[in-house]
C-alpha cells in the first residue's frame, strides 16, 4: 500500500466484496422494477389529489368550511382504517388459504365491506340526528350528513384499491 491517502484502497475493496459504483447501478435499477414504479405512482396519486383538494377548498372556502372538510377527512381516514384492519387485511393475509374458492373468498370480503359501510352509514346518520337535535353548527351537521352520504362510496373505492394491491394489479389500482 502507498503511504498517500486514498491511493492503492480500490484493489483492497475489490477484494474485500465491495463493488465499483459503474456495476451498482443494474442492481439498483433491478430493485426498482414495474412492480414498485406503479405502487409509488399510485401513492403519488392519491396523495397529489389529496393535497389539490385540500388545496382548493382552501381557497374556495373559508377557514371553518376548511376545518370542517379536514374533520370529514381524518373521520373518513379512520374509517378506511377500520376498513383494512377488520376486512382488507385478514383477506390479504387468508388469500391463498381461503376456505370456499378464491371468488367466494373475496365476495365474503366484498360483502363485509358493504355490511361496514351500512354500519358507518348508520352510525353517521344518528349522530348528525344527534347534532341536530343538540343545537350543534350547521356547519358540523351539514359536514356529518356529507359524510353519511359518501362514506359508502369511498370505502368501496379503498376497497377496490386495496384488493387490487393484493392481488398484485398494480395498474389497476393505479386507474
């Protein structure tokens, strides 16, 4: 080895494992392949549309509208949480051990999704009848009505979402 700093290192990494930074890169492109680009274009989607709604209401709307609208969200959020946990989430992991066929495995969780959402539909309902009847903001009411009457849709939309992420039809998921 050279007494200069850095001069005679390269052959010893070599032989140690290490691998020249012009051969690291197919292994890198390798690890990004199809299958993550379409997982972190779709996260990209919905977090892009996310933050443009948020964004024009914002503007759009006053500050309490725009807290209202952040309240529906994070309710709604936890609603899809709720979702994935009782539903989405033993379907993904019972998938290759179902106990009918495989489309009668995912009818059951299809069919458990819409008994939830009948579930929170109702639940959103009394409470915007309690709201109502207890002298709540018509803002509050108003927003709680809105979310009785779209939460349905937006857990079939997760729903399908997330179901296409178990089967791996990340393009469709995408879409």
């Amino acid at each position: 080895m050279s007494s200069l700093p850095g001069v005679g290192r390269g052959r010893a990494r070599r032989r140690a494992g290490a691998r020249p930074a012009s051969r690291r890169w197919p292994r890198v492109l390798q690890l990004i392949s199809c299958v993550h680009a379409l997982a972190l274009a779709d996260q990209a989607v919905v977090s892009a549309a996310s933050f443009l709604t948020m964004v024009i209401i914002g503007r759009g709307a006053d500050s309490s509208q725009l807290g209202a609208y952040a309240i529906a969200i994070s309710v709604l959020a936890s609603c899809f949480t709720i979702q994935g946990s009782l539903i989405t989430l033993p379907y993904s992991i019972q998938r290759h051990r179902p106990l009918g066929t495989p489309a009668e495995h995912a009818g059951s969780a299809l069919a458990h999704s819409g008994l939830l959402a009948m579930g929170i539909v109702a639940f959103m309902a009394a409470t915007a009848l309690a709201l109502f009847a207890g002298g709540a903001h018509a803002e509050l009411v108003a927003m709680t009505w809105a979310l009785a009457a779209v939460a349905p849709f937006a857990l079939f939309r997760e729903f399908c979402r997330r179901f296409s992420f178990t089967q791996l039809w990340l393009g469709q998921a995408l879409l």
